[in-house]
C-alpha cells in the first residue's frame, strides 16, 4: 500500500500528511491501516490520521508503564527466590534450568540471575504452596493457586508482545487468563498483571495506567492533534 492510497483512506489534512511521512515509513503503511480498521471497527466511521496517530501514541504510553512493572514484578521473584533459598540450596526444587545455570556459574544468585522470565515463571511454579501464596497475595484463597499458572504464562506472553513493541490494544497474541470472563484481551492482561504485583505497587500501576488516556505535553510542530477515541481507552 502506498502513502497516497492510505491517505485515501483516512481523514487527514495537507499538514497532517507532511507530519505523517516520518511515522509510516518507520511504523510502517501497513500497520497504519491495520489500526485504521481497528479504529473502524469500534466507530463504525472513517476515521481521521489524528485519531490513529493518537492510537499509536496511547498504545506506546501502556507499553511504557507494562515494561516497567512487568521488571519490578520480576525483579521482586528473583529477590525472595534469592533472599529465601541463596543459603538454603537443598530446601528448594530446582527447574532443570535452574539445575543446568547452578553447574554453569557454580553460585545460587548468579544461576537465578541468568534465568530468563520465562524460566523464572517455570522456577516460581515449582516453589511450595506458602511461598507462592506469600509472593503472590492475591491467590490466598481455596483453589486461587490452580489459577495462578495460567495467570503467570499469560504475563510471560504480554511481556514478549511489550518487548517487541507490537501494537497491544488489538493484540492477538496475548493469552488468556483467569480475570473477568477469560478472554485474551489487553484489559484482561493489565488488571491480571496488576493482581500479580506485590501490592505496595497496585496503586501507582492503576494510576499510571489510567493516566495514559491523559493528553498530557505535547510537541505538536511534529505531532497531530491528541484524538483518543473513547472505545479504545483502558480503564483500571
């Protein structure tokens, strides 16, 4: 697709042309008109360049606050994985990467530290019931543990999609999880993440979320107006 037959296709200004050229040729026509029929599908209007500019903008904004907490989240498992077990090596059960780091590096932290979060999610679900009830204190009630897998693979897998800066508020690729009625949607996604937190951190994760819809500053000598639309905004 060409940038004309994608201006085609939109709502969109000389002006905003001018400023377009930079985003489709570094995000690429195709993803563009990807968001377009997104946009489109919850309007059920043609929607302006503005309004996809502005989806692109607030998609990046979630990924931002997602990569921050998805590390503090993993970065609070290897310390009381460490803090628990570092001195104790025979009290825990070992993952077979975990096995395979602590005869490669010969040290306990080192080993933890060379697993990926993929591997640490594998290592955290072999802990005992009081430890992941302790780490994790919203499965602390009867059968909130046989959730508890699902729920930690389905971060492992909206990691991968913050890491490689795909497109999230349409996102195929995220997994189910326990949260509301299941689905793998990115709403779903954020509040499983947020139950996953160590809770001192739940109510600035909900606020940093929730300020993402917020126009905030701005530099418009390179930008289209903030126009978010209403259907799109994810609300925690």
């Amino acid at each position: 697709m060409t940038y004309e037959e994608f201006w085609n296709k939109v709502i969109i200004t000389e002006e905003e042309k001018k400023k377009s050229v930079h985003y489709l040729q570094y995000r690429g026509v195709d993803e563009h008109d990807h968001v377009r029929q997104h946009l489109e599908s919850l309007s059920g209007e043609k929607v302006s360049y503005a309004e996809i500019a502005t989806a692109f903008r607030y998609d990046k904004r979630i990924r931002r606050v997602l990569y921050k907490y998805i590390g503090l989240l993993e970065e609070s498992i290897r310390a009381f994985i460490s803090n628990k077990y570092s001195d104790n090596i025979d009290r825990i059960r070992c993952s077979a990467p975990m096995k395979t780091n602590l005869n490669k590096f010969g040290t306990f932290s080192t080993a933890l530290s060379e697993l990926t979060f993929y591997q640490l999610i594998t290592q955290v679900l072999m802990l005992s019931e009081k430890d992941k009830k302790e780490i994790f204190s919203n499965y602390r009630k009867p059968n909130d543990l046989s959730k508890l897998t699902k729920d930690l693979y389905a971060i492992v897998a909206l990691r991968n999609e913050v890491s490689h800066n795909r497109f999230l508020l349409d996102n195929k690729n995220l997994k189910k999880c326990s949260v509301g009625d299941g689905n793998g949607s990115i709403w779903t996604n954020i509040i499983n993440l947020k139950n996953c937190l160590p809770e001192p951190f739940r109510i600035q994760f909900t606020t940093d979320i929730n300020d993402c819809a917020k126009e905030g500053k701005i530099d418009y000598s390179n930008q289209t107006q903030w126009v978010l639309i209403n259907a799109l905004i994810v609300s925690i």
